[in-house]
C-alpha cells in the first residue's frame, strides 16, 4: 500500500486578498449609495437571510438521521413518517414545508436531484 495522500495528487490552490480590498473603508462604501438604495438592499439582504436561514433548518432535517432515510420521498412524506413512528420531527419544519408547498426548494430533500 502506498503511502501517498490523495492531496500530494491534486494542485492546492491558495487564494489571497486584494489590498485594495482591505483598506478602503467600509463607510465609504455605505455612503456611496443612495439611501433609497439602501433600503431596498436592506429588504433583500433580510429575506434572502430569512430564506438562507429556512432552507438551513431544513437541510439540518434531511442531516438528521433519527427521522429515518429521506432520499426517495418529499421532506413532507418523511415528516408524515417520522411523527407516525413517534419520533417527534420538529413542528417548524412541516410548517415551512406547508408554507412553501408551491417551492422544490422547500418541499424535496437534499438529495433530490441524485438517483437512487
């Protein structure tokens, strides 16, 4: 057996900051915006983390192995399961499901997109 290590085969490569970058100060990038502008990122920035922060409940549902297997079925169908076997899921998670019944992101697990 080889002594090699997978990383000796593959190039690292190493990335590294502009210093342009770390000196400018950051108030001058906020003032450089209209306020108007800023709002409207405002908005964003909060329901992409409402919605960065749904899909990481939900992605921590499909990790968790006490509620069975999860690839075949909708995350909705393993919930199902999971409360019929007594196995307490978490009522937020079927509520998001529920909420977003309409969003693939929503209602199919992780590994939706890779075959059986």
């Amino acid at each position: 057996m080889s002594s090699d290590l997978i990383t000796d085969h593959f190039r690292q490569k190493r990335t590294t900051r502009s210093s342009a970058k770390r000196t400018e100060p950051q108030s001058t990038q906020q003032t450089a915006k209209p306020k108007s502008v800023q709002l409207g990122a405002d908005k964003q920035s909060s329901s992409k983390s409402e919605t960065e922060n749904d899909l990481d409940v939900l992605k921590q549902f499909d990790l968790n192995w006490e509620y069975g297997p999860c690839t075949g079925i909708t995350r909705l169908q393993r919930w199902n399961r999971a409360s019929k076997h007594d196995l307490n899921p978490p009522v937020a998670v079927k509520e998001l499901i529920l909420s977003h019944s309409d969003d693939s992101m929503y209602t199919h697990c992780l590994w939706n997109d890779y075959e059986l």
